[in-house]
C-alpha cells in the first residue's frame, strides 16, 4: 500500500487528510476504489474516517466536498 497526505480548502475551511492506498481497485477501498485508510481533520478534531469500513461518515456537504475532492485523486 501507498501512504499519501496532503490539504484542501474548500469555503475558506482547511481540511488535512491522510491515508493508505491499494494499487489497484478492492472491495474494502472505498466505493470499491483504491482508499484503503482516509482520515480527514478540520481544526483539528477527525470529521471523517475510514479504515476498510466507515467509522465517521462525511456529515454535511461541506466535509462530503472535500471528501470528493480527495477522493477523485486517490480513489
């Protein structure tokens, strides 16, 4: 697996992520893609979380945004 972090704005709020990517398609990747492992923090505090199965959702639209953003390149 390949580790990869980085940062995102999205409505003038910074989101951190970082995570664990298979090199190919599984069916534990998110959606059945690549993501392995994500967590993404805003302000500090862990807003989403995945590690093979979802442990926090994406909550509102904003967070699903950055989610989306994260999940185009990696997934």
């Amino acid at each position: 697996m390949k580790a990869f972090k980085g940062f995102v704005i999205v409505n003038n709020n910074g989101y951190h992520y970082e995570g664990m990517q298979y090199s190919r398609k599984s069916k534990y990747g998110i959606e059945g893609g690549k993501i392995a492992k994500l967590t993404i923090k805003c302000k500090g505090k862990v807003i989403t979380s995945y590690d093979k199965a979802w442990n926090i959702e994406p909550s509102n639209t904003e967070q699903r945004d950055a989610f989306d953003i994260i999940a185009y390149d990696y997934n």
